[in-house]
C-alpha cells in the first residue's frame, strides 16, 4: 500500500521510523517532509501535503506526527475528504477505521513510544470499514459540502 508520512521536527524522528517499518512490511511510504528534526517548523504545511495526497488518491492512506498529534490532526480534517484520527492506543486505530473509515492518523511522537506507534500503524492498516456507518460519514459529508443546519 502506499502510504504517506508527514511530520513536523517533533515528529520527524518518529516519521522515520514508522517510514522505516512500512517499508519492512512490504507496504510504500511516501515522504512528504519534514526531514531536519533540527530545524523548526510549522505542521500545517505538512499534514496539508498529506491530506491532499490522500484526497487525491495518491496515496491510500496518511500518518501524521508531530509533538501530540492534534495539530496535525486538527489540519488534516480542513481538507475535503479527509477523516483524520488522533490515536494512541491499541484501540483507536482499529474503530478509527471501522467506525469512522479514518484515512489518516496522527499521533504524538512526545507522547507514545516508536514501538507502540509501529503497532498503531499496522492495526489501521489492517482494520476495514464496516459499512453500517456509512450514513455518518455521508453526514460529514453534508458538511463539507455546505449542508447548512442539522440534517
Ligand atoms: C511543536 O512544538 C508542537 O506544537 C507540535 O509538534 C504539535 O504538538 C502541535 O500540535
């Protein structure tokens, strides 16, 4: 699958990693920056370069990191299309996908362990979307498309 990866320079160490272990699974990441830990940024750019890739269908799917995971987050979700997933443990990545057909996470390289962060990743990878949600993500939908009010 291919994968986009995007990061701020409190993610970047953590995106890495996780580019290093997609790839170790046989799956394609694609780096989309930042690549200096050193150097400050601003996530922004980044999760929007990933968002649109994934709302473009260049990538399948999209994992974001940065110090927590909610500015990434945060931004990610102002791109049509896109259902961004704050996660952070074994849970979440898997009901972020079946309940919420999710098509990135974010997670927050202060806050998780590589480790757990790697598992994160291959349970969202793993899950599927059941589709008896599907009415709520065409309210969303609704939403994004100006859907004014309540449905
Ligand atoms: C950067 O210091 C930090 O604010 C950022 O990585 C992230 O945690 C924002 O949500």
């Amino acid at each position: 699958m291919r994968v986009g990866l995007g990061a701020d320079h409190a993610g970047c160490g953590l995106k890495d990693a996780l580019a290093v272990h997609l790839a170790a699974r046989g799956h394609e990441p694609v780096d989309f920056g930042t690549g200096d830990p050193a150097v400050s940024v601003d996530y922004p750019r980044f999760a929007e370069a990933v968002a649109r890739a994934v709302a473009a269908g260049e990538v399948e799917l999209g994992i974001l990191c940065c110090g927590t995971g909610i500015g990434m987050s945060i931004t990610a979700n102002k791109v049509t299309g896109i259902r961004a997933a704050l996660v952070h443990d074994a849970t979440t990545p898997r009901l972020a996908r079946e309940h919420n057909d999710a098509n990135i996470i974010a997670m927050g390289a202060r806050l998780i362990a590589p480790a757990l962060a790697a598992e994160l990743v291959d349970t969202f990878l793993a899950a599927t979307f059941e589709q008896r949600h599907q009415r709520r993500l065409d309210l969303i939908s609704g939403i994004e498309s100006g859907r004014r009010g309540p449905a």
